[in-house]
C-alpha cells in the first residue's frame, strides 16, 4: 500500500503571537522547530522512511520538513516546493491580531472569514506591506488577494492530482510538510469529509498524521502517528 504522512509546520512566531498568517512568510518559533525535531524522531523511531517530499514556498514549512528529515538521516532525499501547498491567504486581516480583529468586527463576522467554507476574508490592499504579489518566489504566479477553505482546496487538488498523486501511485512514500489550510484540503479529499465539517477540522502542530491509501488512494485508515 502507498505510504503518505502529512504535517502542519511546527509553531510559527505568528501563531505564537496569534495573527492571521496566511501568505505572508515567517519562521517558526524555538518551540516549533523543537516540535520538528520530535516529528523526525518519531518517524524514524516508528521505521518510517520516505522516497519524496512535498512542501510549500513558506520557510516555516520548508524547515519543519528539513528538521524532521535531519532527525531520521534523510536530507537527501528530493524535495518538491510549490505555492500551491501554501497557506490559506487571509487577504486584508493578514497580521492582525485575532483578538483585536474579533474586538472591532465581532466574534461572528470574524468566525465567518476564519471558518465559514467558501466566504473569503476582505481582500488585500494593494501595496500593503503585507502583500507578495512583488515577491520574486511567485513570479509568473497570480498571487490571490484573500482565499476562502475552497479556494484553497480548488489550487490543492490540481497539484495533489498532477504531482503527488502519480509518485504515490508509482509506489513512491511521500511526505508532505504544509499548512493547516492546505492540509485540510488534502484531507478532506482523502477522507470524503463534507463541507460542513472539514472547517471544523483542527491540524495540530509538528504532529505526523498517516495514511493509509489502497492502490486507487482510497484512505483505509487515517490517525497520528503517536496514537499508534
């Protein structure tokens, strides 16, 4: 059977100091890269190895997955980097912090933008400070301006059906260090989880989610590793 493991990045600065993220690149906290390193020690202790890996733009995803692999003696392994596997962009409320932002829009309209399915922040100011679009990583790319769960999960699944899927099917085991927004994409994919309940969906930090996957990628199983 295929192998695939998934893992949120491990503590950011910004989910420290609990502002919206999104796009906009961070790095992880002290905690977080312990968090990696924990992760890379628990799957070479549970024998698992890989034969590629998948991970986003953002350095805290990106180092997460370096930590891990360092840990399990695997930094040599390839490694696919796409945008696609980015964070939810959360458009204007992007380095606000969320305990401000619920204080001037209140609870309700603040928990629409975070977890209702398809309505999208308010959209980026162009020239914030904030915004990527000049960033030279996403050249060619057209940077979103905010994205609701679906708009993630509609730039996910091309990547997921063009690219890893075809390694998983070729017999390859994958991991993949992202985000908690385009984890959910994936899944919510695999497991055929509905609308309504996939934003309700809580990804943890630096903690190793597997796969089971029968040979048409069905999941036959889905659980932490450190449950098992």
């Amino acid at each position: 059977m295929p192998t695939l493991v998934l893992i949120r990045h491990g503590q950011s600065q910004w989910n420290l100091e609990n502002r919206f993220t999104g796009w906009w690149d961070v790095d992880i906290t002290e905690k977080g890269a312990t968090e990696a390193v924990a992760a890379g020690r628990l799957m070479r202790d549970k024998r698992l190895d890989f034969d590629r890996c998948f991970t986003s733009f953002q350095t805290r995803a990106i180092k997460t997955l370096h930590l891990a692999l360092e840990q399990m003696d695997r930094l040599w392994l390839p490694v696919d980097k796409h945008w696609r596997l980015n964070e939810r962009h959360y458009g204007g409320l992007t380095g606000l912090d969320k305990q401000e932002t619920r204080d001037r829009h209140g609870d309700e309209q603040v928990q629409i933008w975070r977890r209702s399915f398809a309505t999208p922040p308010p959209p980026i100011e162009p020239g914030s400070a904030y915004d990527m679009s000049g960033d030279r990583r996403y050249a060619g790319v057209d940077v979103p301006r905010a994205e609701s769960l679906k708009d993630t999960i509609d730039r996910v699944l091309p990547y997921w059906d063009a690219h890893i899927a075809p390694a998983l099917t070729a017999g390859e085991r994958v991991l993949i260090s992202a985000h908690g927004n385009s984890l959910r994409a994936l899944v919510k994919h695999l497991s055929n989880i509905p609308d309504d309940e996939i934003t309700g969906l809580e990804i943890p930090t630096g903690q190793p989610i597997v796969y089971e996957l029968d040979d048409a990628l069905a999941a036959t199983d889905r659980y932490y590793l450190a449950d098992r």
